[in-house]
C-alpha cells in the first residue's frame, strides 16, 4: 500500500479524513502557540529519534511524511556484516519516511511551544519498513484482530532516578535521588503524572520501588498499540521532565540493578466486551483459552527471552527463577505470585490478567508487544496446554519448554530456531535483530566506557 495519500482522488473519504485531521491540529496549534512539531519515531533499542519541525510546515510534512536517514532508526552494524544481502550500502545508507499518526498529536505540557506526534516507517517506495517495531507489533495486532480477539495490556516499568552527576575525586558518580524515594519532591511528581496523561500516556500509579532511587510507575490498561505507545511516551518523557529538576532518569540494569519492564494483558472479544482469560467473576482459575494463551508464552520463552531482555546486563536477574542449571532456568508461572515469570492476578479491579514479568525496563516495548501476542496467538490457534506440554518434554531431546538461556548468544539461537516467532515478527527484522546483536556482544568488552553512558539513553 502506498504511503502517500492520492491527490487525484480528492473525493476520497481516507484523503477528506486526513485533511480534516490536520485542519483540526492545525487549529489547536494556533491556539496554544506551537511553533514546532517533533515527528518521533522509535528505534530499535526503545530510543526515540527525531526531527522537529516549524509549525508552518506542519500541513506538508503531515501529508508527505519527514526523511530521515534509515542508520538512525537500524542503528551501525559492523560493516562485516554487509554479507547479510537484506544490508548492503545501498540501503543502509538511504533515507526513510516518517509518515505520522496524527491520532498521537500532542502538545508537550512540560515545554513551552512543542508538540509531538508518533511515527511510523517507511521507505521511500511507500512499504512499511520492515525493523519497524511499531510496524510490528500493528501486525501482531492486526492478526489478533483477524481471529476474533483484542488486547487490553499495560506496562509496569522500573526505573532510576539521580542526581545531576558530580566528579568526585577525577571520577563522576551519580548520586540516588533519595528525596524522590521518600516522596518528598512532590511537585517533580505531580508535573510528570499531570504531563504525562495530557501527552498522551495516562499513568494509574507512582511508587519507590526496592532499590535507592528506584521507583514504579504502571500505566491504566489500554487497547490494541496505545500501550505500547504510552510506554514509548513515557520513556522520552520522563528524562526531559526529570532534567528540568536536575534529575537524570535511566532504565538501564547494572550490574548488580535490575530494572523491569512487566506487561500486564489479558485476551477480550473483538468489540472489548468481555475478558476472554477470565473464567467467572471472582475465581482465581484461568479460562481455557487464557491457559492456551499462557502456554504459548511457555512453549515459545526461549526464543522470545532476547526480546524481553535484550542485553547481557538484563539477564542476569533470570538466575532467581532456578538455580539447578548454569545454562538455562525454568520460566514458571502461578497464581499472584510475584517471583514468577508469568504472574495470572484476578484482583485490583482488572479482571483476571497475565504478567508477563520476563521482560526488562530496557527492552523495546513494542517488540514486548509484538513477542507476547505471537506466542500466545500460537498457544491458542494450536490449543496447547501445559499439563500437556510436560508430558512432552519427557520425550524430547530438544530445548524443553518454558526454559529460558542465560546467555543472550543462545537465546539468539532459540530465536532463529523457533519458526513461529520468526514467521510472525518477520524473517527480515529476526535477520537483522540477531546480526545487531552479534555484534554489540563482540564488542561489549572494547565498548564499556560506552556502556556506563548507556544509563543516560535507554
């Protein structure tokens, strides 16, 4: 499908609708004196990448979309790595568009005379661009859609908050904001929740999590990419917010820190009507199709592990799960259990829901996204159940299920071996996933003074 809207044919109900979109924005740009407009797209390790552009250019830019160069969005590989026939220069170097969802125009409460607007990717031939892990994840969606079912899901993130960095002694060190822990800035506190829910990421609860400096924050459950795009919000917004109280945010897990990422989501009707997990009011069990969707997680965790937790950093917390194998660790799942990889809770309001508590704060959330849904549709299409999946796993000689690898190299490996995930998420972003990696783990050691920055990025 092209990108581009067709201007021959004005009487078209698509070109009227986008017109009266930008009529509309126009109009409240006016109002509140926006002079720029950020056009926001994510990359592939969750960071946003942009380009601001003068409100006067708005109406064109919204209809032809921005060019940016396709490096920022798939980021350098080794040029070794040109073998892979999908990354030669010719591509790799070219431009791509930012075409935007105008349904995500916001204006920036916490700066003056900004707004944003996500993204999507494409090439200039007008194809989604195929590493787009918005693209994906509006495909996994889409899927779902075409079976009859919708996706009501949340993030809950952990994350850090510091003080501007001081040198000390000929070294910079970050100090814990231990007034945020004791909830003592307030109006830090009131001007992100407030900010936040008016850019467009509605926030339920704020909270100091375990760690000095460590705080939670869960977003209200939504339906279908605004999940995934409130978290996306919230990840660029947070740092911009904490910088005008002189506070650094960062998601990264240290050594030794661990940040989360868990996706709360339960399984609904087409229409959103009716929780398809929830087996009646009150009861702790799961439906059948709730225990078919938590079997695919199970059955598909090895390989959809590199994208919940992306870095070698992040695995490291995977130990608490078992600590029978070096190699690999047993995912378990049980009810309102918070040690669990998959937590099922029917408290709180909700209805009943699965936490999918393998995920790290510094994983991509649309790739979350993406990876969920394409291991619980699979659990559901093919009816698998883990009592007897177990059973299974007495006679097979390959990687059992529900195990995860802690390595990230042999996670690496279970995501090309596993053709469902591949298929669903798409040969070519796997292709690429997996070669970006490869490359980031030979690397690690010569890049560590690269890595202590990281915290400041993602």
């Amino acid at each position: 499908s092209s990108r581009e809207p067709d201007v021959n044919s004005l009487g078209s109900p698509t070109l009227l609708h986008l017109f009266s979109q930008i009529e509309f924005i126009k109009q409240q740009m006016a109002r509140d004196n926006v002079q720029f407009v950020r056009f926001e797209s994510i990359d592939l390790h969750g960071v946003s990448r942009s380009k601001n552009v003068p409100s006067r250019f708005f109406h064109e830019k919204a209809i032809h979309g921005v060019a940016m160069p396709r490096s920022y969005l798939e980021l350098t590989l080794n040029p070794k790595d040109n073998e892979l026939d999908y990354i030669n220069a010719t591509s790799f170097n070219c431009d791509i568009i930012l075409n935007p969802d105008l349904s995500t125009f916001r204006i920036l409460p916490w700066t003056e005379q900004f707004a944003r607007v996500i993204c999507d990717s494409f090439t200039v031939l007008g194809n989604p661009l195929m590493t787009s892990p918005r693209h994906i994840a509006k495909k996994q969606l889409s899927q779902l859609q075409d079976n009859g079912f919708s996706l009501h899901s949340a993030f809950t993130y952990e994350f850090c908050i510091y003080g501007i960095t001081e040198v000390v002694n000929s070294k910079t060190i970050s100090f814990p904001a231990a007034t945020i822990l004791n909830n003592h800035d307030q109006t830090f506190i009131q001007e992100l929740i407030e900010g936040m829910y008016y850019a467009g990421a509605n926030i339920e609860s704020f909270s100091s999590s375990s760690g000095p400096g460590q705080m939670e924050i869960t977003f209200h459950p939504a339906f279908g990419i605004d999940a995934a795009d409130s978290a996306f919000t919230f990840r660029t917004g947070i740092k911009e917010v904490a910088k005008k109280y002189n506070y650094v945010a960062s998601f990264f897990s240290e050594s030794g820190f661990y940040n989360s990422g868990a996706l709360s989501h339960s399984l609904w009707d087409l229409n959103g009507q009716k929780n398809l997990f929830s087996a009646g009011y009150g009861g702790e069990e799961l439906s059948d199709i709730g225990k078919n969707w938590l079997s695919g997680l199970l059955a598909h965790t090895a390989a959809i592990s590199c994208l919940m937790a992306p870095t070698t950093s992040c695995r490291k917390p995977y130990s608490k799960y078992s600590k029978e194998s070096k190699e690999t660790v047993n995912a378990k799942w049980g009810y309102n259990d918070n040690s669990c990889a998959f937590n099922v809770k029917s408290h709180g309001g909700k209805g009943t829901h699965i936490e999918n508590k393998l995920s790290s704060a510094t994983a991509n959330p649309y790739l979350v996204l993406a990876a969920t849904i394409a291991a619980g549709l699979d659990g559901v299409k093919r009816g698998l159940r883990y009592d007897d999946m177990l059973q299974e796993e007495n006679h097979a000689a390959d990687l059992k299920h529900s195990l995860v690898p802690l390595k990230l190299e042999d996670a690496l490996v279970a995501l090309e071996k596993d053709s469902c995930i591949k298929e669903a998420l798409g040969e070519t972003f796997v292709r690429y996933f997996v070669a970006m990696k490869h490359y980031e783990l030979e690397t690690e050691e010569m890049d560590s003074e690269r890595n202590k920055c990281l915290g400041y990025f993602i």
